[in-house]
C-alpha cells in the first residue's frame, strides 16, 4: 500500500533494495493495515497534508495555478518560476490560514466529461493553457 491510498503498490517502480521486498510479518491482512505503528505513520502523513491544503492552496493561487484535471482523465503540468516559488513558500510559512473560497477549474479531455463536470457545479477551463500543459489519459 503506497501512502497514496489511490496508488498501486507497484515494487518494480521503486528504488528500494532487493531485500525490501522479501517476505516478512504480513503488514496487510484483508486489505487493512496489522502494523499499528506504519498505520499511525501512514495517518499522520495523511494529516500533515490536510493541515497544508490551505497553504498550497495560497501558494497555488499566488503562482496564478487555478487549473487542475480530473483523476483518470489526465494531468495539468506547470513549471512555476523556482525563485518565486520559494520566495511565496518563505513568505506564507507559519501564517495562519483562514477558510476562504478558492477559484479552480477543470481542464478535461472532451465534452462528455465537461458536461459532468459543469452539471456538477464545477467550472470547465474554455481558454487553451497558457502557464500549463494538458496530458490527457485518454485515447486520441
């Protein structure tokens, strides 16, 4: 199980040494963690992301990134200015956060998935990227 619980544990991909793959105590049984302790780990990390959604979002909208793309339709890639990326980290670090309303949009790969997307109240990128490129999943 990947921390990302949507991600496959897939062990060709990993950098890990051979050994790291051999077997051991079962760490999960029926698809649920037995290992309190990599289970609290594995929370924890959960968490700490939950606890930043604020600030990425802040530092999303501060780099002018408001487009994203749905999970299995494809990927918004950006390639923010570095040197402004960590002057707004720097910046924004240790602030307190309050809840405020973001502005994000979709981009799709075609009408069908907009018209989902729209009926579910979401807003659909019209424009065609400009600080961003689109990798649609989908087949051509």
């Amino acid at each position: 199980m990947e921390i990302n619980p949507h991600i496959p544990l897939n062990p060709a991909v990993k950098e890990c040494p051979p050994e790291s793959w051999e077997k051991g105590p079962e760490l999960i049984v029926g698809g649920e963690l037995v290992d309190k302790e990599l289970s609290r780990l594995i929370q924890r990390s959960r968490q700490a992301d939950r606890d930043d959604i604020l600030m990425k979002d802040a530092i999303c909208a501060l780099l002018g990134i408001r487009t994203t793309a749905l999970k299995g339709d494809g990927f918004t890639a950006y390639l923010p200015d570095m040197n402004e990326f960590a002057t707004i980290i720097d910046e924004l670090t240790g602030q307190t956060w309050p809840q405020w309303s973001s502005e994000w949009e979709f981009h799709v790969s075609g009408e069908e998935i907009a018209g989902q997307v729209m009926a579910a109240g979401a807003q659909v990128a019209t424009d065609a990227p400009g600080n961003y490129a689109f990798i649609s999943l989908r087949a051509a």
